[in-house]
C-alpha cells in the first residue's frame, strides 16, 4: 500500500498530473486510502460511496449580480435557516458588488460552519484588466480589503490555498460538505448555454465571467460534479471534473471556495443520496486538517 502524501504530494510533476485520465482518476480513488481536510480537526475512518449527491434545493438568482446570494440562499434552505428571500440578503450586504468575503460573512452571521478558501488575501486589483471587474473595483478595493483584514476578529477561517480537485471529490464523496466556489460563467456553462440565466454568455469572445455555484455531489464513475446554478433553468447539472477545475481557476476566480460543513445539521431534515454500491477499496484516513 502507498503512502498517504502520495495523493496530495504538492511535488507532483504538473505532466505528471495532466497525464491522468478520467479513468485513471476514477481507479485511483478507488484504489488508495486518503487524507481529508477537517474544518474541526477531528479525526476518523469510514468507507466513501462511489457517488454522493446532498439534494440541495435549488434557487435562480434574480438579476445579474446576486448569483453568491441565491448560493447562500441554498445553503440556508439546506439548514432549514429561516431566511425567506436573496432581497432579504441583499439588504444584509448592502452592495450590489458580491464578493467571497461578503457570502462568508453572511454564512458568519447565521453560524453556519464553513472554512474559506483562496489564493489571494484581499481583493486583486490586476483583476482591473478584466471587464467584469473594471468598473467596480477602485470602488470595492478598500471595503473588501477591510472585511478580510477583521475576518479573523470576525470569526472567520481564511486559508491563503486552494484545494485540488481530488480533494473536492473526496470531501464531497465523505458527506461531510458541499460548497461554494467561483467560476469563470462561461467556461462552466458551454455544455448548457441554452439555459443560462444571462443570455450574452453564448458569446464566442466572452471575457471572464464571475459567479457562484453550489458544488454538492460527485460520481467515482463518470469523475463529474453534481452542481447547483443559480443561473440556470435546471435545478440538477452534472458537470465533468475538467471542466469545474479548469472554470474554477480562470483568472479572476482566486480559486475561491467556501466549504461548507453538514456535521450540525440534523439529518433527517434533508434527503442525502449516497450510491448503494460502495467502493471498498476507498477509505477516508486522518480528517485532520493540513
């Protein structure tokens, strides 16, 4: 049996990594126990299904601009938090331009347990060159930097890394999680552009979108994610674990994610779905956190 560290050795050789299949991925989670990320730090042991999907219920954003508020909106729905509309978290926000740090805090507020994380402390002002952020971001610069300087103060975890896809698969495989991440909009939605919410993301030239999307199962079999889009007319998307990472890290997303922690809910208030048939072969090591 291999080491642990193997999975997320961080010397890996990125041709190395690239050279992995779909089904090369899906036999190696099969194949090797892993280490898993705890927000508690909490360890222990248990045998992953080959696919989970947490039945989060969908909610389509409103306008252009509130895409993270429905997400935390499905979060809320999840919990069964009594919060009734996005209007009522716009008001709670008090901007029309949506960051990370802002659905953090929201989440804060409601004692929901989530850890943050980015590759970026702050807000990126390189991300001037990009006409999604061009005509906010002077404005935003001093207020989103302050909400991430009083996060720690404000009882927040921020981590200054992203997390791998493999170990995405494997938190949502336990499930222990689902998440918020930020993507590049029109990367992630070129395989169901007919039922996007914004109607120029069909655009060939289309620039860097941002938005916000639910990441609540995943398949062993097919290596796709189950997601929730506000944006979309569908309330159930698969989607392939290439295309969420390669929308995930656009230029302009941080790799953010916000990791959301199911361990307070009650159970039997919400309908998880694992897979009947299970992989043996796949254990869950140490959940401790790195």
């Amino acid at each position: 049996m291999w080491p642990l560290y193997i999975l997320f050795n961080k010397n890996l050789k990125a041709e190395e990594e690239a050279a992995l299949s779909k089904r090369e991925r899906s036999s190696f989670l099969e194949s090797y126990p892993h280490e898993k990320l705890s927000t508690n730090g909490k360890c222990s042991v248990s045998v992953l299904p080959s696919s989970y999907i947490v039945d989060v219920p969908h909610v389509n954003q409103l306008y252009s601009w509130d895409c993270g508020l429905a997400c935390v909106l499905m979060v809320f729905r999840t919990f069964s938090i009594n919060v009734h509309s996005i209007e009522s978290l716009a008001e709670l926000c008090c901007t029309t331009s949506i960051w990370t740090v802002d659905l953090a805090y929201l989440l804060q507020k409601f004692s929901v347990s989530f850890s943050y994380y980015t590759v970026t402390f702050g807000a990126n002002p390189n991300y001037s060159v990009e006409t999604f952020y061009k005509e906010q971001l002077p404005n935003d610069l001093i207020r989103v930097d302050m909400l991430f300087k009083k996060s720690l103060e404000a009882g927040i975890n921020i981590q200054c890394r992203s997390l791998s896809i493999e170990e995405i698969s494997l938190l949502i495989l336990s499930g222990e999680y689902i998440a918020i991440a930020l993507v590049d909009q029109y990367k992630l939605s070129r395989s169901w552009l007919k039922d996007v919410f914004i109607s120029d993301i069909s655009d060939i030239n289309s620039g860097y979108t941002g938005h916000y999307v639910i990441i609540c199962g995943y398949d062993t079999e097919t290596d796709e994610f189950e997601i929730r889009d506000p944006a979309s007319s569908r309330k159930h998307i698969k989607i392939s674990s290439d295309c969420l990472e390669e929308a995930r890290k656009s230029f302009g997303t941080d790799e953010d994610l916000l990791l959301i922690s199911l361990d307070e809910i009650d159970r039997k208030r919400i309908r998880i779905s694992p897979s009947l048939q299970l992989s043996p072969h796949v254990k869950v090591g140490s959940f401790c956190q790195i």
